[in-house]
C-alpha cells in the first residue's frame, strides 16, 4: 500500500488557516491507512488545498450547491481499456476545515484526517446517500481513524 499524493496548495489566505493545512507526508500517512483497510495497493490520489471561492464554484458547478464544502470528491474514470492506479481527485477547502474544526471542537489536524480518509472513500466508490451506506461508510473512517490514533469524529 503505498499512495502517492499528488499535493497542490493554493490556498493564500490567512496564516493561521495556511499553516494548519497538512503536509505531503501527513496526506501519504492517512491515504495509506485508508489503502491498507481497502485492501489495494498503489493509488495516485491529487489533494488540492483551496479557498472557499474556489470550494463554492465547484460545489455549485459539480453538486448545484452554491457554497463552500469542506471536502469535494473526484473519482478518476478510466476510458475503456485503459488502467491506471489514479482513484481521483480531493479538493479541501482550508477555510472551511479550520472554521468547523473549531466549531466541533476538534483538532484541527484530526479534522483533516477524517475528510482525507472520508474524501480517499468517496473516491473508492462509497457514499452515505441513505442510512445503510452511511452507517458503512462511518463504520470504516472510525475504525481508520481510530488506527491513527484519532477518537470517533461522530461522537466528539
């Protein structure tokens, strides 16, 4: 299991908000525990750290939902015949992770860890769209969580 993170920070906002985005090396930690949990080998992941204009624009563009989101998930489709190890896209909005990181009370570098695995799944095809494939979904990021060291995001 080794994933590969393609990093793009564009993000140029406020300091705080800038130096509480994670590392590349933080990111490969956190895609790996997910990689490992699934099973799969070699991923290429691109994690894009944004602003919330940037967030809204694709949020309206891709989902009709005209605001900033903290995660957005590009699963990466392959034309017919073609493999490659690359699951998609992940487009963190910095702004909107720190703000609800103090919101909830969370550290902000756990919250970054739970929209990284909770993005990573996104790309590997699950969603929580009705109550059974939520329950499996959150089932999966508490217990990758958990294998970093990181408490329940649902319960804190």
């Amino acid at each position: 299991m080794t994933a590969i993170i393609d990093y793009q920070q564009a993000y140029e906002g406020e300091e705080s908000v800038l130096n509480a985005i994670p590392s590349p090396e933080q990111l490969t930690i956190w895609a790996n525990a997910v990689l490992t949990f699934e099973g799969l080998t070699e991923q290429e992941i691109t994690v894009r750290f944004t602003d919330e204009d940037e967030s809204q624009s694709l949020n309206y563009e891709y989902r009709g939902k005209d605001k900033p989101t903290n995660v957005l998930s590009f699963p990466f489709e392959a034309p017919p015949g073609v493999e490659m190890d690359l699951l998609g896209d992940l487009v963190i909005c910095a702004p909107v992770i720190s703000r609800e990181a103090v919101e909830q009370e969370k550290h902000v570098s756990h919250h970054y860890a739970h929209m990284t695995v909770h993005g990573i799944l996104h790309l590997m095809g699950y969603d929580h769209i009705d109550d059974i494939e939520a329950e499996e979904m959150e089932s999966k990021e508490i217990a990758i969580l958990a294998g970093l060291g990181i408490e329940n995001p649902y319960e804190v």
